[in-house]
C-alpha cells in the first residue's frame, strides 16, 4: 500500500474506524487504509544487538485470562494491536498459573509469524532440566514451536548465573528460543552477567520504567545503552492504582496532540530509542490510544513539562 501521509493517526481518526467484531486476523487487517500505515514502517522501533527489530510499543499481559476483563474483549484487544504494529507481546507462565499464554495462544493462532513473542522462566526453575521443562510448558500452553524471547523473571543468586546461562544457550542451540534476556536486573549484576562466558550474549533487561519512577535513568538505562542493549519497560503507565494518566500535564500535551494522556506518557517513555514499553490493556479503545504513541513526537518544551512535574529523583 502506498500512501503520501505515513504518519500514524491519531486518537480522534482511530476512533472514527470502525473495528467491528476483530475475531480472526483477516478481521483485525481489514481496518481502512488510516489505521495500517503502521506497518509501512512510519511506527517508532528499537533494535536489538542481533539485527531484530521491533516496534517501540508492544502489549504487556500481566493480568489477561484472569478475568479482569471478558476474554473475548481482551483477545480482540490483542488482535487491535498486532493490526496497528504493536507485534511483540510480552507474557510469563506464571501470569495465572498459564492463563495468560493460554488466552495469547487464541490470538496468534494462524499468525505466529507476526507476532513478536516473549515469556519468562522464574528464578526458582533454572537448574538442572527444571528451564527445560519450563520452557516447554509455556510452547504448549502458547500453541508455538519457539520463543522469540525469553527472560529470566527475576534475579537467581549470582553463584548460578553460569548455570542460567548455560540454560538459556541449549534452548537457543535447540531453536526454543531466538534469544534470552534478563529481567529485574541491577547493574551490578548486569556487570556480573556479562562476565559469565557467553552471558554478553543477553538481549535485554526488562525493568519497571515510566515517567513516576525514572531511578533506572541513573544508572541502568545508560549502562545499557553503552552496551547496545535495548531496555524493556513494564509498567510504562505507572501500574495498577497510579495516577499518572490524571495528571494535569499530562492531560494538555494530550489535548494539544489530540491524543490521551496515555499515548503522552508512553511517547515519553520511548522517547530515546531505546526503550520499548509494553503497557497491558484488556480494552480495544486503550489499544488504540496506546499505538499512538508509535507516531508522537514531544516538543522540546513540552519535555521539558513532564521533567519538570516529575524531576529524576537524588540518588
């Protein structure tokens, strides 16, 4: 498709398209030509050391399947955001015991290749076969022969981050996984990981990161970024409870873009290059705020609001 304007649309123009019952892909790809600009490349994206690159904006799925929100309503809710180019959808095998990669398995059904997929294994699952066997349990519960990604979901003591590693290597020799990562890591122990042979080979670190709490900003963030290292920030909304999406600042720049507070804390968040959010939303209509953020742009002025209303914290 060839259009003049790439930009991404904005919050009034997505809520002009009518989505319609999105229950299969074809569904979901049948948005008018405004929504799928989004794939022709004008998204912000985020590179990782081995040449992958994804979109800056993914779906996180901490509470899906749970019953938090109908799971028609949240599998239509992921299927908007593969169709807009939010691809990579980041879950855990211990998000409901497996209900959460049980309901992302529905979704990417028939279009595993499009979907950038990413789960976790816990800290008390590394030795011996125990990652393994982990590992195969989440394929099965998401339908898929691989992981694109595969993180380590908080730290294990460092005495066995050889044997972490060692893991996560005979998955990816197998095809299991694409690739590793950590989550939840400081940089002393980033700095302790990559001193383990073959431990420089990890994709990411998955951190809490957003406007209300910027402490990675002075340490972790330009660590990883002096080693090539993407940052995936979860939470980028400010979690369950927070009233970021409140703040007034937040709430003219939005108005001023025509676009949600959302979308403004999530550009924010993005801003760098190298840090890819994965906000979670069981809503088509959040979806969709969200995406925006792939496309907006923050003046000078404006950043200068949001540091000003939630300046980096002292040491």
């Amino acid at each position: 498709m060839q259009s003049k304007d790439m930009r991404l649309p904005n919050r009034r123009e997505f809520n002009d398209v009518a989505l319609g019952s999105l229950v299969t892909l074809s569904a979901a790809m049948a948005l008018d030509a405004a929504t799928a600009v989004v794939l022709t490349g004008a998204a912000r994206t985020v590179k990782f050391r081995g040449g992958t690159i994804v979109a800056a904006i993914g779906q996180g799925s901490g509470s899906i399947g749970q019953g938090r929100h109908p799971a028609a309503d949240e599998e239509e809710a992921l299927y908007t955001g593969l169709s807009l180019g939010m691809t990579l959808i980041d879950t855990s095998g211990n998000y409901g015991e497996g209900r959460s990669e049980e309901l992302i398995k529905r979704v990417i059904a028939g279009q595993r290749d499009r979907a950038f997929v990413v789960s976790k294994v816990e800290a008390n699952e590394v030795t011996g076969d125990a990652m393994a066997r982990a590992c195969q349990a989440t394929l099965s519960r998401l339908g898929t022969d691989h992981l694109d990604l595969y993180l380590l979901h908080w730290p294990t003591p460092n005495a066995e981050f050889s044997e972490v590693v060692a893991g996560f290597e005979s998955l990816r020799a197998a095809g299991k996984v694409r690739a590793w990562g950590v989550s939840n890591f400081t940089v002393p122990q980033m700095e302790d990981l990559f001193q383990i042979p073959q431990g420089d080979r990890c994709a990411t670190n998955q951190v809490l990161y957003n406007l209300g709490d910027r402490r990675i900003e002075h340490d972790l963030l330009p660590w990883c970024e002096q080693h090539g290292m993407p940052v995936m920030a979860y939470s980028p909304l400010g979690g369950t409870g927070a009233s970021l999406l409140r703040d007034p600042t937040l709430v003219r720049i939005g108005a001023a873009h025509e676009c949600s507070a959302a979308a403004v804390a999530l550009a924010w968040t993005i801003r760098n290059g190298n840090v890819i959010g994965i906000p979670e939303s069981g809503s088509v209509a959040h979806v969709k705020e969200n995406a925006v953020a792939l496309s907006l742009t923050l003046t000078p002025q404006e950043l200068q609001s949001l540091d000003a209303a939630y300046p980096l914290p002292n040491r």
